[in-house]
C-alpha cells in the first residue's frame, strides 16, 4: 500500500534504524533526549505514525500476548529503502524559525514603554538557559565514539541559541534601534547602522 511520507515519517523510520525494535513509548523517550531540541512536533504522533507505516509495510509490528500487550516496531526492508532513499535527496523545506518571540516583537508598537525590553529581557533568560542545556549535552556526548553524526545537530543548536542570545542582548541594552545598528546598514530614517565593536 503506497502511502505519503511526512518528515514525522522520516522521524520514526530514522529512531527505530538507530535504536532498533522499538515501542511507541521507547519512540518518545527518544526523541525527548535527542531531536525533539530541533524538531518539534507533537509526540501523540508517535503512537498513530508507526501504525501508519507499520500497514504500509514499512515497519514491521509485533504485539505482548499478556501483561501490558506493548507493540513493538522493527524496520522491515521496504522501510529501509524508503528510509535511505529519503536520505539521498539533499533538499529540504524551506529552513523556518516560528518564534512567538518574534512575533510578539514585530507588533510590540501596539504595547506599552517597554514592551520590546521586557521581552528581550525574557528571552535573554529563556536562550541562555538552552545555551548552557545544550553546551553541557554537548560536553557530555562529544567524545562518546561514533556519534559524530547525532552530535552534529547540537552544535548547530548552539550556534542558534548563541545568535538568538546576542540578538535579545542588544534588544535588551539598546532598544531595537541598537539591535538593528549592530547590522552595518543603514536604518530607517536614514542614519547609518555601526558595525560591531
């Protein structure tokens, strides 16, 4: 049976090519202390996707006859195939960044005196904490053998966070003016940004 594959398809057929055999619960647990930092999406998925795929004949299923009557998912291989086919084609989607953050900063006008700074203040908190979560995963992981690959992704995790974390800085001690001078182009009204000290 053809069906469409979703990047939450792709999500599943990848943890249970890593981790092996694996239930929708281990699936959860999994994504918790490894791609759900980068790749948001809700876990009930988990629970319906491997079914999904599992009637496809991407997965194969096999059920507890007593006690809790687990299921448990293993890769057959028309899923590794599809899996591995995925993986050849380097596009992907459009790269989105959907912060209510930023949201909130594009119509903070509306607000009150110091809407923008309030904000940039509570996300100053917010990055510096995944900053430090995430530098300290990456402490802990970097020298584990063979895990280069899954390492990868953090460290860009980090330079995001880094970013974010310099952007909110200057909204929080020079206004947005000072965020958007820190550009070097020239800004509205016609004064010229300064390039970083």
């Amino acid at each position: 049976m053809a069906i469409n594959l979703s990047s939450s398809s792709y999500l599943v057929l990848g943890l249970i090519g890593l981790r092996g055999p694996s239930s929708s619960y281990q699936l959860k647990r999994a994504v918790e202390r490894s791609v759900g930092y980068f790749w948001p999406f809700p876990h009930s998925q988990l629970y319906v996707e491997p079914r999904r795929l599992a009637d496809a004949g991407l997965l194969e299923e096999s059920a507890e006859t007593e006690g809790r009557r687990r299921r448990t998912y293993s890769l057959t291989p028309a899923g590794r195939e599809a899996l591995r086919e995925w993986l050849r084609d380097p596009d992907t989607e459009v790269f989105q960044v959907r912060n209510e953050a930023e949201l909130k900063l594009f119509f903070s006008e509306l607000g009150d005196e110091g809407t923008a700074e309030r904000l940039a203040e509570a996300q100053v908190r917010y990055h510096q904490g995944r900053l430090e979560e995430f530098q300290k995963m990456l402490e802990r992981l970097v020298d584990v053998p063979d895990l280069e690959k899954r390492v990868a992704p953090l460290v860009l995790g980090v330079r995001i966070e880094e970013a974010c974390l310099s952007f909110w800085h200057d909204v929080r001690e020079s206004g947005v003016r000072g965020a958007l001078g820190r550009t070097g182009l020239p800004l509205p009204g016609g004064h010229a940004g300064r390039h970083p000290d």
